[in-house]
C-alpha cells in the first residue's frame, strides 16, 4: 500500500494539482486536533493532587481576579520583549521538552510555597520559561524563529486551552481562538515589522496582550487554585507548574503541526479536515466508498 493512498486529498490553493496528505501528515493532523480541543489541564492538576479538583474563580480570595490579571499582563509583555529579542535560532533537533518543564517546576515551587502572594514574581518567570519551550516546539516543526509572525504565534499559545465567560462550546474551538486573536496579531506584526522596540504602552501591543490575557488568565486561576491547596508546599507547587508547562508544550505541538501542514496542503483544507476531525467525522470512508 502507498503510504499515502486512502488519505484525503488537498490543494496547496496555488493553482497547482491537488496533493495527497501522507500517511504520516494525516495522523500528525488526528494527534493535533486530540491536543488542541481536549487540552485537559484540570485533569493533569487532579492527577498532581493524588484527587478530583473542581477549580472555578469564585475559590480564589476577593481581589484574586484583578491581582491574576495584572500578574498575566505583565507576564505576557515580558514575554513579548522576549520573543523579539532574544529567542534563540541556533538550535536544530527535538524540542527539549523535559528540560524546560524541570525549569517551570524550579520556579513554580515558590508559588506552592507562597501561593498568590508569589504570583508577581513567578508567573513573569515561568511565562518566559514556557515561552522559550514553545518557541522550542515551533522551530522543531520547521518554524523560523527570525520571523515576526513566527515570534507572535508562540505568544499566541498562551491564549490556548483556556475559556472566557462569554465563550460558549463552538467559540472555545483552536481555530475560533485564531479567527478571534487574528486582527490583533496582523496588526502587531505590521506595527513590530516597522521597529525595533516596543513602545510602551502602544495600543496595537496592548490590544494583542489583552486578548491574549482574557485566555490565559483562566488557565493561570486554574493554577492558583491548584497550589493553594492546604499543605501542598514547595514540592506539589513545582508539580503543578510542570503539569502547566506541559499543558502548553501541548498547545504548542498542536499549534505548530496545524500550521507546518497549512504550509504544505493550505490553509483552507487543513480547516476542513480539522473541522471534520473535531467534529468525529471520518473523511477517509468517503475516499474508500
């Protein structure tokens, strides 16, 4: 058998003959669409706690929200200067996945240690970690790490696997997170593609860091919540931010595969496929019929 027959078929939407997904391609496209809409943080903090954990906001202390969303900000621009300046392209192999979530739980056992009262200095600190991991996925898909659009895609995980309150089950999909943050990253890639630095406080940034912020804020409650639970200490602390980074080393793959196969097939037959995917759908019994 070929390894690519029975496989649906795409168009590069160049004008050019339809292409055939590889075996390989088709399979990677079915292990994004599993990491990008069943993310399943709460489900890994359980399994760090040893037991079910309901995590809603309204368990944080008054204040928390505000306190969380100034905290996500900060983090998120500090990881912008990061992504424009000093991510590194050098590298070549694997995603050194397991190095960078030791180095988010060294950082997350002060927030177990400390609980809320850490967060100021702690989420800057593993935000940048994570972001450092996800750029290491994104060039591990074949991604240049020297483009703007690139560099902004990484920070664009950040608002993955997480929901606002006015999301509903079609609004929270992957692609519905792109369409929603796609104005905001176009215009920070013309604006960042025209300098050298960030102005502080420019509304392109802060529009692009506040709808980023609106996701990832849910996630990083979710974290709180988790390593405030009594006794957990320094140790369970660094557990539940490995288990973070590793919910976003999931976003990032997914992320990154979609995209590497965008270029390959287009973007409009990756959706489709992807569509059908999420939806439980089975392209391939069309093309056996």
């Amino acid at each position: 058998m070929n390894d690519s027959e029975g496989v649906p078929q795409g168009s590069q939407g160049t004008g050019l003959a339809p292409m055939v997904m590889s075996s390989k391609d088709w399979d990677d496209l079915q292990g994004a669409v599993a990491l990008l809409e069943n993310p399943g943080l709460v489900a890994r903090l359980s399994d760090v706690l040893g037991k079910p954990i309901d995590i809603v906001l309204d368990k944080l202390p008054a204040g928390a929200s505000s306190t969380i969303d100034g905290a996500t900000r900060r983090a998120l621009r500090a990881a912008l200067s990061l992504a424009l300046s000093t991510l590194s392209t050098s590298r070549r192999g694997k995603a050194r996945d397991r190095f960078h979530r030791v180095a988010a739980g060294a950082a997350g056992a002060a927030g177990g240690a400390f609980g809320l009262a850490s967060l100021a200095v702690e989420l800057p600190m593993t935000t940048t970690i994570i972001l450092r991991s996800v750029a290491d996925v994104a060039r591990s898909e074949g991604e240049d790490l020297r483009s703007i659009e690139t560099r902004l895609a990484c920070l664009e995980v950040f608002a993955l696997g997480g929901r606002t309150a006015a999301d509903d089950a079609a609004e929270s999909g992957y692609f519905a997170v792109r369409t929603a943050l796609a104005q905001a990253v176009n215009e920070a890639a013309r604006y960042l593609s025209r300098r050298t630095t960030v102005e502080k406080g420019a509304p392109v940034i802060a529009r692009l860091v506040a709808g980023i912020a609106s996701r990832f804020n849910t996630v990083v409650a979710e974290k709180i919540v988790a390593q405030g639970v009594p006794v957990i200490g320094a140790i369970g602390g660094a557990a539940v931010n490995v288990a973070f980074a590793r919910h976003f080393q999931s976003m990032a793959r997914g992320h990154f595969v979609v995209r590497r196969l965008e270029r390959t097939y287009g973007e409009a037959v990756i959706r489709e496929h992807y569509d059908r995917i999420a939806r439980g759908e089975n392209p391939l019994q069309e093309v056996r019929s």
